[in-house]
C-alpha cells in the first residue's frame, strides 16, 4: 500500500518455507487463473474492502497514521470464504474447494481497494484544495487565494480515482520477471503474507487461524461496545466524554497529554514497531512538552499575542511548518538513500551473478528439493502471460485519457503538464517498487510532494495551488499503485498463484475502490466536521499538503519570526538523525527515534502518542510473559480492536446525519471552593 513503512526486514531464500516444511507442490493441483478468481471471493472483497476503506478513512482523517491491514485482509478472508464453505457443505451443496490461491486473490482485491483511500487524497491532497482548509489557512495569507478551492464532490472525485488509479498497474507489469524472479527482491510485506496464507492451508495452519479469528472476533466485539459505550457521554461539541479524559491531569490535558480511551490508536501500538510508537511520543514530549511551551512565552515579541489559535502567523504556524521540514528532511533522505541503493544493486546484478544483499541462496542436502520447489513457482508464474503489447497499450491509451480528462476538472493543471507527468512517471515508479522491494518502505507521498512542489512552481501564483495538489495526486496515485502490484506478484509468486490473476485481481479491486473509496469518504464528509483543528477529525495533512503548494510558489517570506530557523534545523536534524540511525550498529540505531514518526504529533497533538504507547507497552509486556502466544495474537488482537472501532463509525454517521445527539455530555474541570 502506499504507506511509509519503518522497518527494514531481512528474508533470506527460501521465502515460503523451512527445508523441512516445504509442501509437494508436484502433487499440488493448482487451479486454472479464471477458478483463482470465483464471485465468492470478489463479494468477500468488497465486503472486506468496504471495511478497510472505513477505517483508512478515519485513521487518515484523525492521525495520518495508517498501519498494514494485509494481514488482517489475508485472515477475515479465509474466515469469510471458510465459513460459508462449511455452511453450504452442511446443507448438501457441492461446493468449490478454498484453496490458497483464491486466498491471495481475495488479499489482493482487498489491498488494492483500500490503498485507494489512501492514495487518492482524501486527507491529504484533495482535501487540501477544500473551502474549509482555505479559510483554516486564512483569506489575508500571501498565496492562498480563494480562486484555488475546489470543495469535495463524489462525482468528480470518482472521476479523478478512475483517471489517475489504473496506470501504475500497466506501467511495470513488463518488468515482473525482472523484479521477482531477477532481481529476487524480497518484498517483506509480500513475502509475510504469502508465508501467513500457505499456513491457513495447512492442517495445522487452519487451527491457528480459527483461534486467530477467534480472538479478533472477541476483541472486535469489546472495541465495538466500548465505542458505542462512549458515544453516550461524548455530548455535543469536541469537548465531552471519554475522548477528552484528562487522565494525565488537567495541566498536561492543556497540552494534549492525555490517554484518549481509543480502541484504534491501541490497535495501532499493537501493531507498528515499538520504534514507531516511541518515535512518535518523543515527537510529541519535544513539540507539546517542550518547544510549544517555550514559543508561547514569546507571544508579543516573536508574533502577535492576539492571534486566534489557528493563525498561521502565531503559533500555528510554527507547528505546520516545523513538522513540513521533518516530514521533508526524512523523506528527502530515505528518497536519496534508497534511490543509491537501487542503482548500486541494479549495477551488481548485471555485472556479477551475485544476488541482492537481502537475499541468501540455501546449499546443502536439501537444496535439490528447494530447486524443484522453486521451478515450480518459476513454472507458475510464468505460465499465463501478459503480453507487452498489452501492458504499453494500456498505459499509453489511459495516460493518453487522463492527459484529455485532468484538465477538465482541475483548469490550473494543463494537459502538457500532465502528459509530462505521465512520461516520467514509470521510471519513479520503478525506482520506488525497487526501492520497497529492497527496505519494505514505500516512498509514494515524497515523489507526490515533489511532483507538487515543482508543477506548483512552474504554474505560479495562477492557479498554481490547485495544480501541485492534482500533480501530487497523479504522481502518488502511479507509484503507490505499481510497488503494490509488484509487491502482490511476490506474494502469488511464494502461493503459487497465477500472475495474470494477480494482474486482474489488482485491476478489479481498484475498480472497487474507484467507487468504494469515495463513497466512504462521502459518508465522513456528510456526518462529521471533517478539516476543523477542533474536530476529532482534524485532517491534518490537509493542511500541510496547502502549505506546501504555497509554499512551493510564495516561498518563506510570510513565517512567523524565527520560524524559518528553527524549521532549518529540523530539517537538518532530520537528515542527521537518518544518518545516525544507518551508520550506528544495530544495537544501538534501534533505539533513535525516526523522523516521520516524531513529525505527526507537531501538529496533532500528543494524546494519540499516548494510546499508542500504551499499545506498545502491552505488546512488550505480552511478549515477555510469551512470546509466541504475543507473535501469533498480537496481529489478530490488534486487528479486532481497529475494526470494532471502525464499524461503529458506520452507525456514529448514521445518527450523526438524522442529528441524533449523544445525551450526556462528560467533562472536566477544576474543583471550585464554594
């Protein structure tokens, strides 16, 4: 998907299984490409994929954190297609085998749905162009003119994911064989998914499984109720009930310091590394515990004291801005490193037969049985072709679309802008699949920033917002798109799945997330006050995403004092940090802190920091007591607690639209003598 992943994961061949584990795939009937893909499973995806895109919507729209939910998609999956086997079995139907490649197709549909609710810019580049973040920014603001608002629309929204979302599928689908089996990159995410879906279809697997559901079931349950419990105290407003639980105190609440009582940022700690979760609370105890205090005992002499709490000018501003030049330091660093990376390896593989540094090829008694294992899977994938014609046809046929359709519905963009975009367009996204195959870390939203910084600056002060923010959503859409297709290749290549069926599955669940994705968002849109700083659905990436268009024309002349600064450093330590972390031993770099992460709280605020940390906390907790009870639940607890959340937000709308409110509303204060 098209998040930024932290960790770098080392798999050394063979990536399925141990020597001693790995199935007679000889004796494997392996289903023909058009039975990999059934109606049960493309109904199991929209289901899953409808969920999903719920739930990428609100963490997208709350926090801007999203977790890999690929696990979770490869388990509800099995669970779904099991349970209705087994019931229409026990009503005397003949029903088609579950098999592993069905699986890896429902995973896929799946992922590809819900990246869309994230690639396609519903909290982030889109909704940056929206009134509301215009007036956030403020009318008077050098570069942000009220010319340059475009507010959300389902129609032209759909329209814009149909146009921008199906290229990066056709753009590397000639280069599968070199990234797979050539290159043999690893693809970690990929590979973990494809080593969990071949131990469901196993004996042993399967039991696992049907305890995994099991526990994410409960806790699904428990995150639901606990939800709906809340919303009765949550009152009218943002600022009752659990939500706003000064458990901290009252002093460290005015500072956002608070546990929140959130089943999903928990999930999110059980889930995220705990260099992640710690990452983002030392974010959080620099900017809330310490900076913004600092600032703000020079109101009056570094900016006006009588600024509203959202004025760029004052203390806002230093808090976009500084988490810009993190957020910019990380992902200029990690764009150069991994870029180095690329071409060193693209270098060595075609002057040596050496293989990639990540990877390790297995000798000794059972290597005849490996090699076999691995000509089958070579066999599999090779099978059913895609032909050239086919992929370049494609590309060129849709950009040639997108180049006619972009211009009709963002003006500022013009159609050579986006044809130039198009032409360049591949070799990013090949950059950025090597790269994830590589490290596990896809760079999507950086080559969008930089396509937004650079159409934004040729545009210029006409339209020139509007144009970065449709640049950023073409150029993200491209590359997140294709290091996913590559990275589902790897997964069908390990389950021995069809990669024509891959190649159709991705097509199919993007068309469903063209329209899910939307549909979704519109349902946020409509019930919440989506984009306010005093809404729990604050989009904060809205915000910064304008900033940078603007800035991207304007540039530093209208920040607040010192705030150019102080911006220069982070940005300096952001690549510092990086530095550190990759030339430290282990030992030590998996104690400094990540710069991406530290940069989310800048602007949102710290008590998200808290529930994660809490997360982390019990996963380590959890795995010193047991180890393997915590590597085989956590995932599944982690899971449950997201998704119960995330489908209470479905009757949370519903109430919200016919303007049912919650009866009680909880809140805090100091005692009062009397």
């Amino acid at each position: 998907m098209g998040t930024e992943n932290s960790g770098n994961v080392e798999i050394s061949e063979p990536l399925l299984e141990e020597p001693n584990k790995i199935p007679e795939s000889d004796s494997e009937n392996i289903p023909d490409w058009k039975d990999q893909i059934t109606i049960r499973g493309l109904l199991v995806s929209a289901v899953l994929g409808t969920l999903f895109c719920i739930i990428t919507h609100k963490l997208n729209l709350t926090v801007g954190i999203i977790p890999s939910l690929n696990v979770a998609a490869g388990l509800l999956g099995f669970f779904f297609v099991k349970s209705w086997t087994g019931f229409m079995s026990k009503l005397g139907f003949d029903v088609q085998p579950f098999t592993k490649q069905e699986n890896t197709v429902i995973q896929t549909c799946v992922v590809a749905c819900y990246g869309l609710a994230f690639s396609g810019g519903f909290g982030s580049y889109l909704l940056a162009m929206d009134e509301k973040t215009y007036k956030l920014i403020g009318p008077d603001y050098p570069g942000n003119r009220a010319e340059d608002v475009k507010n959300p629309g389902l129609l032209w929204m759909m329209g814009f994911i149909f146009v921008v979302s199906f290229l990066g599928l056709f753009s590397l689908v000639p280069l599968r064989k070199v990234m797979v089996m050539g290159y043999k990159l690893t693809y970690p995410s990929g590979t973990a998914t494809a080593m969990l879906i071949n131990s469901f279809h196993t004996n042993n697997g399967a039991e696992l499984a049907r305890n995994q559901v099991a526990r994410l079931g409960k806790y699904l349950s428990i995150s639901f109720c606990w939800s709906c419990f809340k919303w009765f105290f949550s009152g009218i407003g943002d600022a009752c009930g659990f939500d706003n639980f000064p458990t901290l105190g009252l002093t460290l609440f005015k500072n956002t310091f608070y546990f929140d009582f959130s089943p999903t940022y928990v999930g999110c700690g059980l889930i995220c590394p705990h260099i992640v979760n710690c990452s983002v609370l030392f974010g959080a105890i620099i900017s809330w515990g310490i900076l913004w205090p600092l600032i703000t005992q020079r109101a009056g002499d570094w900016y006006p004291a009588d600024l509203g709490s959202n004025d760029f000018k004052g203390l806002y501003g230093y808090k976009v801005f500084i988490a810009i030049s993190l957020i910019l330091g990380d992902g200029l660093y990690n764009l150069i490193k991994i870029i180095s990376i690329s071409v060193t390896e693209i270098f060595r593989n075609s002057s040596s037969q050496n293989n990639l540094p990540l990877v390790m090829e297995v000798i000794g008694g059972e290597s005849s049985k490996l090699e076999l294992e691995k000509k089958k899977r070579d066999e599999v994938f090779l099978k059913d072709r895609i032909p050239f014609w086919f992929a370049a046809s494609g590309y060129v046929a849709l950009a040639a679309i997108s180049t006619a359709t972009m211009p009709i519905i963002f003006p500022p963009l013009k159609w050579y802008l986006v044809l130039c975009s198009y032409i360049i367009a591949p070799a990013l996204a090949f950059c950025n699949s090597y790269g994830t195959g590589l490290t596990d870390w896809s760079l999507a939203s950086t080559y969008g920033k930089i396509g937004l910084f650079i159409i934004a600056s040729l545009v210029g002060s006409n339209g020139g917002v509007v144009a970065g923010l449709a640049a950023c959503g073409v150029m993200m859409s491209i590359v997140s798109t294709a290091a996913d297709l590559m990275q589902d290749f790897k997964t069908g290549y390990l389950t021995l799945s069809s990669a024509k069926s891959m190649f159709v599955s991705q097509l199919v669940g993007t068309a469903m997330g063209c329209v899910i994705a939307p549909l979704t968002f519109w349902m946020y849109w409509n019930a919440f006050d989506i984009g306010s700083p005093d809404s729990p659905y604050k989009a904060p990436y809205a915000v910064i995403y304008r900033e940078m268009a603007i800035l991207g024309i304007e540039g530093f002349s209208e920040l607040p004092k010192h705030c150019l600064a102080l911006c220069c450093g982070f940005f300096v330590a952001a690549l510092a940090i990086n530095l550190l972390r990759d030339v430290t031993p282990v030992k030590v770099s998996q104690f400094i802190p990540i710069p991406m992460a530290m940069a989310v709280p800048f602007y949102i605020g710290a008590y998200f920091a808290i529930d994660m940390f809490v997360g982390t906390v019990i996963l380590f907790v959890w795995e010193r007591i047991n180890k393997k009870d915590a590597d085989d639940f956590a995932g599944a607890v982690a899971s449950g607690l997201i998704c119960g959340d995330g489908i209470w937000t479905i009757p949370s709308a519903i109430l919200s639209i016919f303007r049912i409110n919650p009866p009680i509303c909880m809140s805090f204060g100091p005692s009062v003598r009397t």
